[in-house]
C-alpha cells in the first residue's frame, strides 16, 4: 500500500519541499549504494562501459473500477497513435484480435475490471513466441499483468507468466517457447486481480521461424560483439557469473527504431535454472557508456515457468547499439546455463498524417539553481488539427532529478512532461538530457540518465492529452528547478505535429449528409441531463481550467462555475439522431474540453447508442491519471486539461437506427475537479444520392435524304439536388449513320471534346451543369423507312425522374438520285450488212440510291443485237442478254451499269439507225433531274465495199536453199460505196513471209476507191517445190490468194577423178585441167581448194578464179595444174574441193623417168655412201672395245 503523503500525492496533496529534497537525498544515497556494489565491481567487463538497473518508480493503490462492464470500446486509445490497437471485443479465442505480423507492438487495455483480451496467430511446428507486456506507464500504477501463450483450442495452457517483466515488476514475459503443432495459437492477457485495469499494456510480440544462431566467442566486450544475424535469433551460453562472463552482440538501428529484446533463460526447458540479465546499450553522456538492464528477480522459475527477461527500446539516433546478456547469480551458471536470445526491431511508426516539427528560437535559456523557473517559447503558424505530438528536449543540469517540466499549448493546457527523472547524483556523469517524449516510445523513463533516446511520458502524464486541439499559436515549455545548489542549460526544444488524416469518405453513388449539428448557441439544442448530483449546465464556463467554449458563449459543462460534485453519475443526452436510411460511415464529431481525476476515482466516457441504450459503441473513454500536477518550489499544483480538442468517431454499426449520444461523467467521494464540457456536436452519414438526370436530342428536321446529312443536338442535364460524377451519355446511332461528334460543357459539366462513332461518354454533371454534343451524321445512301436515333444519359446515383433519361428523335427518310443515262457506238455511219457495237451506261449521281431502276433500250428493226452488262461502284445488272433491253438494275449512290450491245445490221438497211436508250427510277425514289434519263445514237446507213485481192497467185520461181527471193506484191482494194474493214489476214508460214506493204495491222480499213499493198518473199531452206494460199477476212467478204516457190541446191563434183600426166622425163613439165561441177539444182560455193606438192603445182590459167567462187547450177570451171618431175618415179596427190554444199576430191598423178646415164666419180661419195660407212666404221669400233674389255 502507498504511504499516506504518497496518497495525499496522487489526490491532489503535497508533500513540503523538505520531505521531497530528504526523498532525494535518499535516493541519491541509495544510487551510490548501487554503484559501490554493481558498477564498480563491473568496471573490469569493458572499461568504460558502466551498467544501469532498471529505477523503479513507486506505485499508486488502485480502487475497484467502476466502469460500466461489458461495453464495447472500439476506439478507447485515443490519441492519433498509429500503433496496432487491440480490437475489441476480443474477450474470447473466438473473437481474438489477430496479430498480423512476426514481429509487432499491440497497444491494448485491460478495462473495465475483468476484461480479458485474446490475440490471435498461425505459427508452423518449431516456430518460438516471444512476448512480453510493457505496464510502466500503466496509469492505474498496478501493472500487474499475467499472459498466457494457449494451444489451438483456446484454452489449454501451453505458458504462462505473471511477473518476469522488469518494466514494470508484475508486468509478464514469456520467451522461446517451442510451438509443438502448425496451427492458430492465442495470447491472453488480465489483470493478475480480477478488479484490476491496465491502461495500458504494450503487447509485444516475436514469432522466430528461424533457429538460433550460436554466439561467437569471445564476444565480451563491445569490440568483441557478435553481429546479430537478420532473424536477430541467437543462442548462447552464460559459464560465470559477471564479471567474469558477459555476451555482447552488436545491432545496426535507424532513428525512432524500437527494439524488443527477449531473453530466454531456458530452451530446453529441463531442470537448468539460472537467473540472468538482459541489456541494451550505449547511453548517456558522451562517452556514452551506459548499458541499460532489465533484471527481474525471476523468483520461483521452474521447467514449467522458466526465467526470461524482456526489454524494450526506442533508439533517437541511427547507429551501432549492442545487446548484453551476463549473470549476477551464481546458482545455476556453467554449461547448463544456456540461452536463446530475440530480437526484433519495429520502425519508427507510420504517421496516420501529415507531420511537421516545428523549432524553438528563443533558447538557450539558463535554468536557475533554484528554487525558480524558466520559460522558452516557440510559434507554430497556422492552425494545424493535433493527431498526435511530440516534444524532444536538449538541456543540461548538474542534478537531473531537481527539474519538474510542463508544455502549455496556445489554448492554455498546462500539462506535464516530466518530474524528477534522470540523474540523481549532484555534479555527476549524468549531467545531459536528449529526450523525445513520445506517447508510442517503448519505455517511460526508467533509468537514471536522460540521453539520448525516446522515452513515453511518466504514467501521471499524457502528451495525448494534446490530441484534437488546434496546434496554432504560441507554445511554452516551463522548466522549475525546486531544489538550490544546482543549475543548468535549455539548450534546444521543437515540438513535431501530426496531423489526423482525412476523414474516410462517402462510397460512390453516396454523399455526406449532417443529420444533426449544433454549437449550442441558440439554446440546447435538444439535449437533456440527468441522473444523480447531475450538475450539466448550458452556458459559458468560468472556471479554471475551462472558461471557455469552443466556439461561442454556450456549451456543455459539469457545474459552470465549479467542479463536479462527489457520488455523481450525471448524464448529458443526446436529442434522438435519425440514421434510417442513412449508409457508412456514420461520424460523430464534438469537441470537449476535460479536467477530472484518475480513473481509478472518476469516469467520463462518450458513447453512440440506439435510443434506450442498445448497441453502445464508446466514442470516449478517461483512463488516465489525475489531471493535478504538483511542481516547484515553493510547490504549486497545476490544474492539468485536455482541449479545446475536436474528436471524430466512426459509428458505423449505427448506420439505419434512431440513435442518440450519451456523455457521462461519474465521481467518487473525494477530489472533485472541474470535469467535462461539450460544445459543437454534429452526426453525419452518407445517403444515396439523388439527381434527375435529362437528355434532349433533336436534328431540327423531319425527314432526311439518304447519302445526305443531318446534326444532331444532344444535351445531357443535371437539375439536382446532388452532382453527379461519372454520369454516362450514349447515344448509338442507327447502323445507317456515320457520324463524328464534338462536345462541350455548361455551368462546370464536362465531357469529352470530340470523338467519332457512337457516344459512351463518361460526364460530370454537377447541378445545373450541363454537356451539349453536336453530332454530324452522313446517311447512308441505302437507308430506307425512318431514321430514329435515341440518347440516354444514365449514372449510379438514383434519379428521382428516370422518364426524362432518354431522348428519340425520327426522321422520315425520302430517297432522292440523279438518274442518267448515255448511248453511242463511236460511229456516225454504219454500213448495210455489217454491224455496230453501242455501249449504254447508266449512273447514279446520287447521294440516294436508286435500286429497282429500269434501263430500257429498244433496238431499231433493222438491228439484231446480243448485249452483256457489267456494274462498277456497287452497280448490278442482268449478266447478258439478245434482243431489246429491258432490266431492273441496281444503281446505288456513285454506282453505275454499262450494256454492251452487238448489232448486226440488215442489209437491206438504208437511210439512218435511231436507237434510243432510257432509265427510270423505281417507285418511291425521287429523280431530281430527269431530263437525262435518256439518250440517244443515230448513224447514216452506207452501201457495203467490195474487196478486191490481185494478183491472186504469186510464183516466186526457183530460189536457192537460203536464199530469199525479190519481194512480190499483192494489191488489196475496196470497188464498192463504203469503207471495208479487214478483219483478219492469213499469216504467211516460212518459207514465205510479209516483208511490207501499205495496209499496216489487222485489223485495217480500206476507204471507198482506195488500195493498200502486201509485200512477200520467198526463202526456201529445202530443196523442192512450195506453196500457200493465204485468205482476207473483211467486213464485207472474204478473198484469197496463193504463193509459189522452188527451192533449189547445188551439187560438187569434178569432171575427172583422177588427173594423169603420164610419164615425164625428169626435169621436163606438163599442164592439164581439173573440171570441177556443179550438177545440182541451185548454185554452190566453193570455199577451199587444197594446194598440191611438188612436183605437182597449181599454175594459172583457168576459169574457176580465186577461191571462194560460186557455181551456178549446170555450171563448171576448171583449174590448171602442172607436173615437173625431178626425180624418177611414181608420183600422185589427192586434191581436195570445199564447198558450201560438201566436198570432192581428184588425184593428180604422173611418173618420172631419166634420160642418159652420166659418169660417177668414185672420189666422191653421196650422202647415202657416206652414212653407209659411217655405220660400219661404228659397228667395228664396238667389237674391238668388247674383245678388250
């Protein structure tokens, strides 16, 4: 139980300033103490690092709560915190609040009296939990908490602790425990009474799927450390007590990180029982060297509850931080006195907003060595809406402990920060403090040093207290030193506003509507109070800490001029707040102002309902401290408050019902404060919204021209009572219109600027706004019947006047062509007895088209014609046919059909040819120009030509194999009274061939008297006779005529085969003749004739000239040769003649006698004799050599 000034503390009571310094004197004593039998026997671990216990502060008694129980609280943790939040109701296994993540920190309350809360996870087979609550800043000053890790069905105990935790020392921690199964396991946290509260715990929580990995010795120092692996999950093993042993392990942290620490002191859970410490470090002053420690008393472990430890952190400044695990305690260290060590880090938390830190200028300013006080300011321009702030402090003091510090806000909140913590040694080490208090820090202050790190404010402050107001204006932090002697430095202050998010929004096709709103101006607005020492009065607060409203001169408080009474329950109510019909979200927003005491005494809650109580949802509940704050020297109390603060809940299990709001506020007998005020209360929800959407469409006219054009009007409206965003207009056009569209808008409705083809346009049409397209369509020529074309206009907002959402407008469709018609056949005359070809092509200009139209063309009689018929541009027609012309076409806009007619004219025909050709559109299309509906072709009739052929037979004679003859000449000639055409001519076929002429190309025309000339030759390649007969074709008949040749080819040969000049004597010479023929039927060539040897020659003098020569056919010559022997003998020589036509062939032969025999000189040897002795000289020379050898 708290000593009794303690009690006087905590309800508004001061102890003098005399018993306070004598507390001092003696915690600083015992500070001393603690460094004498801790610090300086650990100086030899890693000099300079020095080791700090947790300082545990006192505790305040808690009352029985008087809440009322069993109401859901889905928003109690007030505060723009953007931790995870226990969701309630979550008082069983089956409506546990999950926990999303392996690593994460759940704000949570144990309130009223008796509330269970249940968490939810999956963990695998091998998995290890780590959890642990933080209570230290439990405002109820109990902290007592107890966890319980249970199996799958929710209600087997697997672990449970209810005092390992060290921050506060009945807080709980369970560590490394071994999941047997896969499956959904559960935490469960109460209070260890059940008419205890929390308010609140930090559920942290670990789930290590990885197994640990083993320290790396030596690892006893900070220069030594072992890097913590990414799964931060390692083991070790404590084998002396500390000095002697000690484990570091180093870790890399950003800014604002919070890190969990969780230290299992047995995996095996086996007999083993060890008590060790967990650490985490280095702060304090520069150096900084201070290892803080979590070091419960872990009284009573077994296998079943085994020690562990829990630590949490949150860093300032990014850097390399260690985690330090040793024993003080001797029993059970050694080999058995293994470990498993967590650690996970959580970022600084994700704002819900906006945030902004705004710094002090006017600093520094001396703190006095007391007693006295001083203040700094800073400005914050704007008017920022607070979610969530923080403060962060720079100063330096020789005695920590002798400053108190309150922030007050431009609305006048004068609230505490802190009291007395840090350093409680005069002149020490501990001389600096570098703090950001922050509501979601993972620790209160717990040690005796105050640099630099994040710290949540002491349990008795709240910097949420802050949450809601406007930040706006002049902000002032007050710093009391209540002790003399020493003094100090504010060397810096900022304060960082978060701001809150939007509120969420209306879902489409919904808008926000205010249901009920009022600032209480104007009386009360339907509001009753009741209930007993119910003391709500409207009207203009006037005393301290509230003296104002909101906004105005009326609102809400708890007695106007005083405090609350004692054994209230007073209720101030709600007019009845009609939701029916009415979606989420449902706000509620008010703005309050509150000054009460702790809620272990006194309550004060904001709650939606159904009218009559059903379905309570807590918009607001205190869980707080007392709101007095006594500081300085000499001592004041400060008469703390939150707000003027703006709040906004979401409601949304209200949405449909009749609902009410109900603010209560109850007290117990003693300390009454000036309690609550309301002003500016306001509900809203989302009805479905309403617009009557329109549409108008028109062209202007009634009847349209296919293959024309029509302009469409098409205006979509919005007459209200909501705009519409996302509106559609379409309009697709009949399959006959091509069409491109513009658009623009009026009275802000937009659209899109221009496009083609159908309309599907997504509009915004706010009231009275409205989009007009202008759409030019072109027809298309084939339309027939009625155009009818409809617009809509259509979104997801229900229109009250849906008749109005469509427009149609009809047009009658009156087809309308230019019909034309021509005919000609390229001739102004025509001869009797011939033909004539007209070519008659009927069009359509449009722009209708023109199907069924008739082309009709009835032939003279002295006309025979056969006709084809082909369309182009979409034109069809009958494919062919004889006799007159009377077919149904179809003639489409730019279409056409062309008859091709043949005509045989009669020959008995005279005079002229009038041939007419007409077309007609079919009935119920307009021809807009009919006076070209029909042509006409007349030709003068002529007497038939008479062709004539002479010579009619041409004998070109004998020609020589490849020879060609002279050229011979046909006359082709018309007699009679019109001009003929030659249609077709015989092709000559070699050995004959047209060489000229002057009738030209078949096809050829020969006037009336006039001729054209044929020129042939003949060019035979075998020999014999030839002929042809060759035919005219003419428009008029026909003639013929033949050709005749013969090919002739010579024939080589001599007159003599063998030319022979008898016998001569040597040296004496005779001619004769060689006769060479040609016996054939055409000349030859000849090309060669060899020479002869002696002692034949060829010797001038006859006919046949030089080679070549030519013979004709029949003919001869001769040629001379001569025979001069000059030795005796038999002579001859084959002589060989070449021709074009072959070869022969004659020998020359003759023989040489001698005359008179002549004298030899024996003297002298012939060429031969000497040979002959030459050889015999040799031959004996050899035998004599081979007799020798």
């Amino acid at each position: 139980m708290p000593t009794a000034p303690l009690r006087r503390l905590l309800k508004g009571k001061s102890m003098n300033r005399v018993q306070a310094r004598w507390h001092k004197g003696a915690f600083a004593t015992l500070c001393i103490v603690f460094v004498l039998l801790f610090v300086i026997p650990l100086g030899v671990v890693a000099a300079p690092v020095q080791l700090l216990e947790f300082n545990a502060p006192n505790e305040m008694a808690e009352k029985p709560d008087v809440s009322l129980p069993g109401l859901a609280i889905p928003d109690a943790l007030t505060g723009g915190t953007s931790l995870p939040l226990e969701i309630e109701p979550n008082g069983t296994s089956a409506t546990a609040t999950p926990i999303g993540a392996t690593s994460t920190r759940i704000k949570g309350t144990v309130f009223p009296a008796a509330d269970v809360d249940f968490y939810s996870f999956t963990a695998a087979a091998g998995d290890r939990i780590y959890a642990a609550t933080q209570t230290l800043s439990d405002a109820s000053a109990s902290g007592d908490s107890t966890l319980q890790l249970l199996a799958s069905d929710g209600s087997t105990l697997i672990e449970e602790d209810a005092n390992d935790g060290t921050f506060n020392a009945s807080s709980s921690s369970i560590a490394g425990v071994l999941i047997p199964t896969a499956g959904t396991y559960y935490l469960r946290v109460t209070h260890n009474l059940a008419t205890g509260t929390i308010r609140p715990y930090f559920l942290n929580f670990t789930q290590q799927s990885a197994a640990p990995t083993p320290e790396v010795e030596p690892n006893q120092t900070q220069a030594t450390a072992t890097p913590l692996p990414a799964s931060g999950h390692v083991s070790g093993t404590v084998s002396a007590v500390s000095p002697g042993e000690s484990d570091f392990y180093s870790i890399n942290l950003a800014a604002g990180d919070t890190v969990y620490l969780s230290l299992d002191m047995n995996p095996e859970r086996d007999a083993a029982v060890w008590n060790g410490r967990l650490g985490f470090g280095l702060f304090g002053n520069a150096p900084a060297n201070q290892i803080l420690l979590a070091n419960d008393a872990n009284t009573g472990a077994t296998a079943s509850n085994p020690n562990s430890e829990a630590f949490f952190f949150t860093v300032k400044d990014a850097g390399t931080y260690f985690v330090y695990v040793d024993s003080i305690v001797a029993a059970g260290v050694g080999a058995t006195a293994t470990y498993n060590l967590s650690v996970s880090v959580l970022p600084a938390p994700t704002p819900v907003g906006a945030c902004t830190t705004y710094t002090s200028t006017n600093v520094p300013q001396t703190i006095p060595t007391g007693p006295g006080s001083v203040s700094s300011t800073l400005t914050i321009p704007g008017n920022p809406r607070i979610a969530d702030l923080n403060v962060e402090l720079n100063l330096d003091h020789t005695f920590m402990q002798d400053i108190d510090a309150h922030l007050i806000s431009p609305a006048g909140n004068d609230n505490g920060l802190f009291t007395d913590i840090g350093a409680a040694t005069v002149g020490g080490p501990q001389t600096s403090m570098n703090l950001v208090f922050d509501d979601e820090a993972g620790l209160p202050p717990a040690f005796t040093l105050s640099a630099s790190f994040h710290v949540q404010p002491e349990l008795a402050y709240r910097l949420s207290w802050f949450d809601g107001e406007d930040a706006g204006g002049t902000w002032t932090l007050q710093l009391r030193d209540d002790a003399t002697g020493d003094g100090g430095t504010l060397n810096s202050w900022s304060i960082t506003v978060c701001e809150p998010p939007p509120p969420p929004s209306c879902p489409a096709g919904t808008a926000s509507t205010t249901v009920y709103s009022t600032d209480f101006e104007s009386g009360a607005a339907g509001f009753t109070h009741s209930g007993a020492a119910d003391e709500w009065e409207l009207g203009l607060p006037t005393f301290v800490p509230i003296t104002t409203c909101n906004s105005g001169t009326n609102c809400w408080k708890t007695d106007l001029d005083n405090t609350y009474d004692a054994s209230s329950s007073q209720d101030l109510l709600s007019p009845n707040i009609n939701l029916a019909g009415l979606q989420p979200p449902v706000l509620v927003r008010w703005s309050q102002r509150y000054h009460v005491e702790s809620r272990n005494f006194d309550g004060y809650s904001v709650t939606a309902q159904e009218v009559g109580g059903a379905n309570p949802v807590r918009l607001f509940e205190w869980l707080d401290a007392t709101m007095n704050n006594t500081v300085g020297n000499p001592a004041v109390t400060i008469a703390e408050s939150a707000g003027w603060a703006q709040f906004t809940r979401q409601v949304d299990s209200l949405a449909g019902t009749n609902a009410e709001l109900l603010f209560r506020l109850t007290s117990d007998t003693t300390v009454q404060l000036a309690g609550a005020a309301i002003d500016d209360v306001s509900v809203t929800a989302c009805r479905a919204l309403s617009a009557d959407l329109s549409i108008t469409k028109t062209d202007g006219v009634t009847t349209a021209v296919p293959g024309g054009n029509v302009t469409y009007t098409i205006t979509g409206s919005n007459a209200g009572p909501d705009p519409v965003t996302g509106a559609t207009i379409a309009d697709t056009f009949p399959a006959s219109l091509t069409c491109t569209w513009t658009c623009v808008g009026a009275g802000g409705g937009t659209c899109t600027a221009a496009g083609s083809g159908n309309i599907s346009d997504t509009v915004n049409l706010p009231t009275g706004g409205s989009v007009t397209y202008t759409a030019s369509c072109a027809i298309n020529a084939s339309a027939t019947g009625t155009l009818v074309n409809t617009a809509t206009v259509s979104s997801s907002i229900t229109d009250p006047t849906p008749g109005n959402n469509s427009a149609t407008d009809t047009d009658t469709l009156t087809p309308q062509a230019d019909l034309s018609i021509t005919k000609t056949d390229g001739v102004t005359s025509v001869v009797a007895g011939g033909s004539t070809i007209y070519t008659i092509t009927a069009s359509n200009a449009g722009p209708s088209n023109a199907p069924g139209s008739t082309v009709a063309d009835t032939f003279p009689a002295s006309l025979t014609c056969t006709w084809t018929c082909v369309g182009a541009g979409g034109g069809t027609c009958t494919p062919a046919g004889a006799g007159n012309i009377s077919d149904v076409v179809n003639l489409p806009a730019g279409g056409s059909t062309t008859f091709t007619a043949t005509c045989n004219i009669s020959a008995a025909a005279t005079g002229s040819i009038v041939n007419t050709a007409t077309v007609a559109a079919a009935a119920g299309v307009t021809d807009t120009n009919p006076a070209n509906n029909s042509a006409t072709d007349t030709d003068t009739v002529l007497p038939p030509g008479v062709l004539g052929v002479n010579p009619t037979s041409i004998d070109f004679g004998t020609i020589a194999i490849g020879a060609t003859s002279a050229a011979q000449t046909v006359t082709l000639s018309n007699t009679g009274g019109s001009p003929l055409q030659v249609t077709a001519l015989s092709a000559a076929a070699a050995p004959f061939a047209l060489s000229g002429g002057t009738c030209g190309a078949v096809p050829f025309s020969i006037g009336v008297g006039l001729s054209c000339t044929l020129d042939y030759t003949f060019s035979p390649t075998v020999s014999g006779p030839a002929s042809q007969n060759l035919t005219v074709t003419s428009s008029v008949g026909n003639g013929a005529f033949s050709l005749t040749g013969t090919g002739g080819i010579g024939i080589i040969g001599v007159l003599s085969a063998t030319v022979d000049f008898g016998s001569l004597v040597v040296g004496s010479s005779s001619q004769l003749a060689l006769t060479i023929l040609n016996t054939g039927t055409g000349p030859l060539q000849v090309t060669a004739i060899s020479t002869p040897s002696a002692p034949f020659a060829e010797v001038p003098g006859g006919t046949c000239g030089a080679v070549p020569f030519g013979l004709a056919a029949g003919a001869n010559c001769t040629v001379l040769y001569s025979f001069s022997p000059v030795a005796p003998g038999l002579f001859s020589e084959v002589i060989t003649i070449t021709s074009d036509v072959g070869t022969a062939t004659a020998t020359l032969s003759g023989e040489g006698l001698r005359g008179a025999v002549a004298p030899v000189d024996l003297d002298v040897l012939s060429n031969w004799s000497s040979l002959l002795l030459m050889m015999m000289l040799g031959m004996a020379a050899l035998v004599a050599m081979r007799r020798h050898y």
